[in-house]
C-alpha cells in the first residue's frame, strides 16, 4: 500500500491553508511585507480541489459532477441537482474558490519581480490555477478571467476560447521556465507541496500531460491548434508511469479522503450507467468495481452475516441506481415489496479500497469502518495520459506512439494504480485481469475505419482511469459522449427533456453574478450568442464530437 502521511503544517502555513483572506491576514497595513509563495502553494492546492473541508469536496463534486457523469446516482430526493435542477449555494460553492485562487496568481506575479527565488514556485502556482481554469469554464462556459480577481467588482467575461488559449500559454511557459534548471530557487517539501513535494521534473510532466488533455478537448472545434498543442505537450515530455501521478495528499479532514466520509451518510449509491460499464464492457466484470464499491448491504446481510438469511432480495451482489430520482420513485415497491432503488440494495463506495472487510464478508450489513481512507485525491494519472496518447495516435499526431499499445498500458496502469491502495494485495482478484483486458468491447479494434469505434474505448477506459474526478469525467462525456450516460429519470429543469435524450451541457451562473455583475453575466453573446442556462452548450461540445443529443 503507498505510504501517505498526513502533517501538520507549521502555523503560518496552516493559516493560509485554511482561509482565502490571505492577504488580510498576512499584510500589516502600516509595512510592506512578503510571504514565502510556498505556503501559499499548498492552500490553492487543496482550495481548488475543493479540499478546504469535507463540505466543499461534498457539495461541489459529489452533489453535482459525480452525478453529472454518472459515476454516482443520487438517493436523497430532497435534493435535486440529478434532476438537473439549480441550487445556488452549491453552484458558488463551485465559484468562489477558484476565484480566490486566481486573485492569488495575479498577486504573486508583480512579486515575482522582486523576489526570483520564487521563481519555480511561482510556476507551480500557474499549472495549480491553470488546472483550475479549465474546470472552471469546462463546467460554466465563458467566464471572467482577464480583468477577474482584480479591483472593481463587474469584470468583463471572456470567451472560452481566449481562456483556453491563454491556459495554453501558461502551461508552456510554465513548463519550459521549470526545465531551465534556475540557480538559488527556494525549495518545497512534502508540507509545502501537496502534489510532488517540490519535484520539478514531476511538475514539468503535469504541465505537459495537462496540456494535452486540454488539446485534445477541443479537437472538433479548433482542430488545426489542438493538433499544433498536442504535438508540442507530448514533445516536452509526459507522465512516465504510475510515479508521475498527480493526486494531492488530504490534509483537512480525520477521515482522509473526503469521498469516504460523505459515503456514509446515504445520499448516494453507484450508478446505474457505472454498473454497467463495470459488469458489461467486457465478458468479465472489471476489476476495479471490488475496489470501489462494495456488495450491497442486504446483500451482505443475507448471504454473508447471518443476520437475516429470510430477508427479501431480488438484486445482485454489486448494483446501481439509475440517475434523476425522485421521492416516489426511489421508494417504489413492486408486488413482494421489493424496491430496487433502496439504499440498502445498492452499492455504496466500500471496496476494498476504502472498506475492506465489507466486501470480504466480514462487516455486518449496515456496519462501516469508520477508519481514515489513506488514500489522496486524484487529479491526473498515467492511466489517462496514455489514453490521451492513444487518441493523439488514432488522430495521426506526431510523437503519440502506437495507439492500441498506449490504451492497453492504460487500462493496466490503472488497474495497477487503484490496487496499489489496498492494504493488503492478497484480497484483491487478478485472475480475470487478461480476460477482462482481451474480451468484450474492451478488445482493440485494428479492422475498425470509423474512428469512434476505438474512441469510444478509450473514452471508457478514460473515464474509468480518471475516476472519482469529475470535473474531468463530465467534459470528456460532453466531447465525445462515451461512455453512453443513461438520460435522467426526471429533469427539474423544463428547458431539458431525457425523453428526447438530452441532457445536462453546463451549470449556469450564479445568482450573485446574475445581480451584481447583471451587464456581463446576462449578456445574451455570451456561450457563442446562446446567453447562460443548463441546456447550453460550452464552447469546444459539438455535434460532430459525440452522441448526446442537444
């Protein structure tokens, strides 16, 4: 299992990790005065990931995005964004981080100047914010950004073609001013760098391999850039193996990673479209559906605790609920009482990653282990980059390698990489790993002509390799619609109807905006001239790039 160790920062540096008043509280108004840009490295790290608390990684992913691209369904029917429905608490919870972090970024670089030792730092904070940005606008479309997190409070939205052009030139710079090996450069360590611990070589390949997700995202809207950015990326040089991973180690909470805490308080179970993917892509079911989730738990209560072998059960081990629920259908009995969208018969996130005695047969039904998940969250793997590679490759991009060799080490490494968490690898089943990798759709396609037949591979195991991250997850089904998301049982929102396969395109802008910054935010040439709204589509989501109807 990887060794994660959870410090506590000194102080000064907890302070800034835990407040976005940073310059309040570190500026004396009668002196002029600096601070080490170290510290401030770990607080966007962890406020941008929306680790402040477990509250924030609850109400901006698990709520929202891990619904959005159905790696979760929720089962809570007083809340109703899997319905699609708006809730401005939520959606700012989304908003504010980011825009702390970016007024950060715009602070450092006029200190930069004077003060070169942070000059590598300083780059690190770059790809942090550029990282960001491009979940922000992937999830909002146009957004204020170049007169953003500056003095006025009515700055002017950007189209998210600039944005993403500019974050191309960010990871760049960034990356090739890290590669000049500069003299006299203050240092991190594990306290002061969430992500690598100050390894610059790490820091170069994240930056790169970045860049070519963000190449790729926007293949059918500006194909000849993303194909000039996705060379330039894979020849500055990419994540390597499972050792370049990016994740940021959790810091905030008892309880490790977030997702585990919020687990427990039932408002969520597995998908319906996960279950499938995991049991149906190939003829074995995929091995890291014991790694994430975990048997139901009237499941375990009949045929592994004992405690109630009479017990009603119509469902299988590991099970999932269909997305856009609501109170009625979520307690639905058929003739024998049977209600397939129970809690209690479906599956939670007690794999063996988190919980292993649960699937092992050894926790009661209805018992968790209320231990610390040492796992950190992810933001990009080797298991993705290779897939990014193997769709550079199936596009003819120069340098991308062969296509089928790059997805097929995909789906290994990540694989690798989720095991590596489990505390003990004897548990785990590995006799089915060639299988599952050889059968099925999972099987490469030489013969296939139509290149969506082996995008849509990819597509899945990216969107497997990448998981919980969901900011990620929910682009990549809009760029290519795959894997094929299940329309929503019922949409709140009237201007989207899953009868005609439509579904969610983004979030729309918050009330706060709405009323205070009315002249930008409700511009009707806003989005390419379609205004804001949920059924709008962002920039770089066409048509010509996926199956999701509009």
């Amino acid at each position: 299992m990887k060794s994660i160790k959870y410090i506590i920062i000194s102080v000064a540096a907890a302070a800034v990790g835990c407040t976005g008043n940073f310059e309040d509280i570190n500026t004396n108004p009668g002196t002029v005065s600096k601070v080490n840009p170290a510290y401030v490295l770990p607080s966007l790290q962890e406020s941008t990931m929306h680790l402040s608390a477990t509250y924030g990684y609850q109400t901006a992913e698990n709520y929202i995005l891990q619904n959005y691209c159905q790696y979760f369904a929720n089962t809570n029917a007083a809340l109703s964004l899997d319905r699609y429905g708006y809730d401005d608490l939520y959606a700012s919870d989304l908003w504010k981080p980011y825009y702390k972090a970016l007024k950060h970024l715009k602070v450092l670089k006029d200190e930069i100047a004077e003060s070169p030792e942070y000059t590598n730092i300083y780059q690190m904070i770059r790809i942090v914010v550029a990282h960001a940005t491009i979940g922000m606008t992937d999830t909002f479309g146009d957004l204020p950004y170049f007169e953003a997190a500056l003095a006025g409070n009515t700055p002017a939205y950007d189209s998210q073609k600039d944005i993403y052009y500019n974050v191309f030139k960010e990871l760049t710079e960034a990356s090739d001013i890290l590669s000049q090996n500069l003299a006299g450069q203050t240092t991190c360590n594990q306290d002061t760098d969430l992500f690598f611990s100050g390894d610059i070589d790490k820091w170069r390949k994240f930056a790169n391999s970045l860049r070519l997700r963000c190449a790729l995202r926007i293949v059918y809207v500006d194909p000849e850039k993303a194909k000039s950015e996705g060379e330039a990326a894979i020849a500055a040089g990419l994540m390597e193996s499972n050792e370049d991973n990016c994740y940021v180690r959790v810091m905030a909470t008892n309880w490790g990673h977030p997702l585990y805490q919020v687990s427990n308080w039932g408002e969520f179970r597995m998908s319906k479209t996960m279950e499938n993917v995991l049991k149906h892509t190939s003829t074995v079911p995929d091995p890291r559906m014991e790694l994430w989730f975990g048997m139901t738990a009237n499941y375990v209560r009949k045929y592994y605790s004992g405690e109630n072998s009479d017990l009603l059960y119509k469902g299988e081990k590991f099970s999932g609920v269909p997305n856009g629920q609501t109170s009625v259908s979520l307690g639905e009995a058929d003739s024998d009482g049977w209600i397939a969208n129970s809690i209690d018969n479906n599956s939670n996130v007690y794999g063996l990653i988190a919980f292993p005695a649960w699937n092992q047969g050894n926790a009661k039904g209805g018992d968790t282990c209320p231990v610390p998940v040492a796992k950190p969250l992810k933001v990009m793997v080797y298991g993705e980059v290779c897939q990014l590679k193997a769709e550079a490759a199936l596009r003819g991009w120069s340098g991308a390698g062969d296509a089928e060799e790059n997805y097929l080490e995909g789906i290994r490494a990540a694989i690798a990489d989720e095991r590596s968490y489990v505390d003990d690898p004897s548990i785990c089943n590995t006799e089915n790993d060639e299988t599952y990798i050889t059968t099925g759709n999972v099987v490469w396609d030489a013969a296939a002509t139509d290149i969506k037949v082996n995008l849509e591979k990819i597509a899945t195991q990216k969107w497997l390799a990448i998981y919980p991250y969901s900011f990620e997850a929910w682009a990549e089904c809009r760029r290519t619609g795959f894997p094929e998301l299940m329309p929503v049982y019922q949409s709140d929102d009237p201007d989207i109807n899953p009868a005609n396969n439509e579904f969610i395109r983004k979030i729309r802008y918050s009330d706060a905006e709405r009323r205070d910054n009315a002249e930008h935010s409700m511009s009707s040439s806003l989005n390419q001239g379609q205004g804001d709204g949920m059924d709008v589509r962002v920039w770089w989501d066409t048509d010509e790039g996926n199956s999701i109807s509009d």
